[in-house]
C-alpha cells in the first residue's frame, strides 16, 4: 500500500501538485480499513500529526499488521491442537429421559391439583 501511495505521490510531485508531510500522514490514515480505526484513533491521540514523520507512521502500521498476522496465526494454531470429542447418541435413551421428563411434569401438576382441592 504504502509503495502504492508513494508512486502517487511522486506523480503528482511531476505534476506540480505537492502536499506536505502532515497531509500524507492524514490521507493514509484516512484510506486504511475499517478493522484499522481503532489503531487509527490511537495514533491520532498519541502523536501530533503536523510533526509525524511519515517513515515512523509506516513502522508504527507495519508493527501492527505483524502483531495482528502473529494473533491470527496463534488462534489457528490452537485451534489446530484442540481435538474435538463427539458423542454417540441412541434413541432409546432419549426416549426414555422424554418420558421421564413428560412423567415428573405430570406428576408436579397432580400434585397442584391436589394442593388446590385440598385448600379449595
């Protein structure tokens, strides 16, 4: 991206279009992604953009974008080693825990039933 800009730049330098150092950070600041701001934010709150060098702009980015591909490849990493376990189901057993469970339903509200006569 930044070889990109840099060709740009150097055009328009050709064409009598100059910008100064403080513009060039602010334009690469504002064309990088969205999952970028909250890098972005921090940069703007931390330095003062009219003096930021834009070579420390770009190793302050780099920097970044080498932690985030070193977070992206640990995650894969650990999701490689997890083993995964399934379990066998039957259909008898769960048979049986439904009619267990419709069973202890059916006996709560019998009894409710009989609390209510008992007081009514």
């Amino acid at each position: 991206m930044f070889v990109h800009f840099t060709n740009i730049i150097n055009s328009l330098q050709s064409l009598n279009k100059c910008y100064t150092n403080s513009e060039m950070v602010r334009k690469i600041l504002r064309c990088l992604p969205k999952s970028w701001m909250p890098k972005v934010t921090a940069i703007e709150e931390a330095k003062d953009l009219n003096t930021l060098p834009l070579e420390e702009l770009l190793g302050s980015l780099m920097t970044h974008e080498m932690t985030i591909k070193n977070h992206e490849d640990d995650e894969e990493q650990d999701k490689k080693k997890k083993k995964v376990i399934a379990f066998k189901s039957s259909t008898a057993d769960s048979s049986k825990e439904d009619s267990d469970d419709e069973m202890a339903l059916m006996t709560r509200r019998f009894k409710k039933f009989l609390a209510k006569k008992k007081f009514g």
